[in-house]
C-alpha cells in the first residue's frame, strides 16, 4: 500500500503543483484540503504518512492547524511540513512552535519538495 500524502493549501494551482510533482517522481498517494477544518478531518479519516501544510490561509493558519492536529491523538503523531511563501526566520521559529516537523518555502523546487517527502516517508 503506497503511502499517503495530505497536501493542504487554500490554492488550487499550488494543490495541483504540489501533487504533479510527487506524482510524477514517487508512488506516493496524494489527498488534498483547502482549508485548516478540511484538512483536520481528512487527516483523522485518512491517516496520512505525512502531512504538507500552507501557512497563510483564510479562517485559521497553517500554526494555528498545526497546534490543533498536534493536540489530537490521532494526528499528534504525523510529521508536518509547512510549506509557505514567508521565510523570514521569525515565521520559522513560529513554524517550530506550532509543532511543525520541518519548513520549506515557495516557489517549491520540484527535487527539494521529492527529497523532503522522501526523507520522512522513504521510496
């Protein structure tokens, strides 16, 4: 069974790229949310192998969704990868506290994005 990958941005186009990437490099299953109450649930149903995270998104932010799964018992345990257009090191150091496993930033480099997963999740 492949593993999965919850893609959670409030972008269609980023979902999209983010999926065509790992699509095209690994045999990673893919699911997507929109939204920070979207992806709460879909990570509880799905049980992802590892979550990719937006951090600006309307209604909660991808810190605040961060906090929310890590209280959960059923997502505590996932690794989070916040992906954002905000790398200044002070919305780094918020990623870290929220319980984020690692940070990358966009405009995602496709082999930056496959080694990330890939170092969490294996081939």
């Amino acid at each position: 069974m492949p593993k999965k990958v919850l893609l959670v941005d409030d972008s269609t186009t980023t979902l999209m790229m983010e999926e065509m990437i790992l699509k095209q490099r690994t045999a990673y299953e893919c699911v997507t949310a929109k939204d920070r109450l979207d992806a709460i649930s879909r990570a509880v149903v799905e049980a992802p192998d590892l979550v990719l995270m937006d951090v600006v998104m309307p209604r909660m932010n991808g810190f605040e969704a961060c906090k929310m799964m890590r209280q959960q018992p059923s997502t505590r345990e996932i690794p989070i990868v916040l992906v954002t257009t905000r790398g200044e090191e002070s919305y780094m150091e918020a990623g870290f506290q929220s319980g984020c496993n690692d940070y990358i930033t966009k405009p995602i480099d496709g082999a930056e994005l496959v080694a990330l997963v890939q170092s969490y999740l294996g081939e």
